[in-house]
C-alpha cells in the first residue's frame, strides 16, 4: 500500500491510498475527504494519510485487515512507526522484541500517530453506523385525524 499525492486542475491537492494491485483503497480515500471536508491543514491530511498507510502496510505483513486489529497489534506497530519511521515500519511486523528497550522517537511524533489512528478509527466507526441507520426504516409517528363535522341536520 502507498500513498499517492493528487494534484486537482484548480491547484488543490489531495492524496489517496493504493493497494499493492493498484486499486484505490477506500476506507483511506473516504477518510481524506472526510478531512478535507472538515478543512483540516493539508500537512495535517498528509500526516494522518501517511500514517494510516503505515497502519495498513504493518497490518498487510501481518495479514490481517483494519477491522482485525487488536490492542497488541496496535501497540507493536505504534512503537516501530515512532521508532523506525515510514520507511521500516512494516518491515517489522513480524518481530517481536524480546527485551523492550527505550523509544528513540519524540512524543510529538508518537502523539501524532496515535490521534491519526484514533481518528481514522473513529470516522470507521461513524460512517458505519451511520449506514445502519440509513438502511433503518425511518419512524414516523402517526397522527390521528380528526373526523370530518357532519352539518346535516
């Protein structure tokens, strides 16, 4: 998975996801738009993107999926993402390190990951239940109706 920076004919710039075959990722993609909608700094947009591409990519290595995450998993990947950066984050997922040894990253960096994250997560968990309740039927409360006066005498 890699992140891809799109540059519109008005000048504006966005970025998507691609997965390993090509195709546009759309959990990241909604989620960029969702960001640009609520006009967020594009730096910001291209941080959180960044780092939810590295989500993906560790959780590829792992095969695993978003929705398959788990709280060691995400504590693993949080901890090579500030320690390795970008490039070598995924690389890896697969090893677990037998003496915990000191996070040589910044706690800015560290803080930026994991609100990155927690909102990616939080917008999945908002865009899904907003389509339960779209595919809910909509209540309507039902009025009684007043019958008609009869006039005839």
């Amino acid at each position: 998975m890699h992140l891809q920076r799109i540059v519109m004919p008005s000048g504006l710039v966005s970025w998507t996801a691609f997965d390993d075959h090509g195709v546009v990722v759309p959990e990241i993609r909604d989620f960029v738009l969702f960001l640009e909608a609520r006009r967020y700094a594009p730096s910001t947009v291209r941080h959180y993107a960044r780092h939810v591409v590295q989500l993906g990519n560790h959780l590829g290595a792992l095969g695993k999926s978003f929705a398959q995450l788990t709280v060691p998993e995400f504590d693993r990947f949080l901890m090579t993402a500030v320690r390795y950066g970008s490039s070598q984050a995924s690389a890896h997922a697969r090893i677990v390190p037998l003496h915990q040894e000191r996070h040589a990253g910044s706690v800015s960096l560290h803080n930026q990951v994991l609100f990155s994250i927690k909102g990616f997560y939080q917008f999945l968990d908002q865009r899904q239940s907003s389509a339960v309740f779209a595919e809910a039927e909509p209540s309507v409360p039902m009025r009684v109706i007043p019958k008609p006066l009869n006039f005839d005498l």
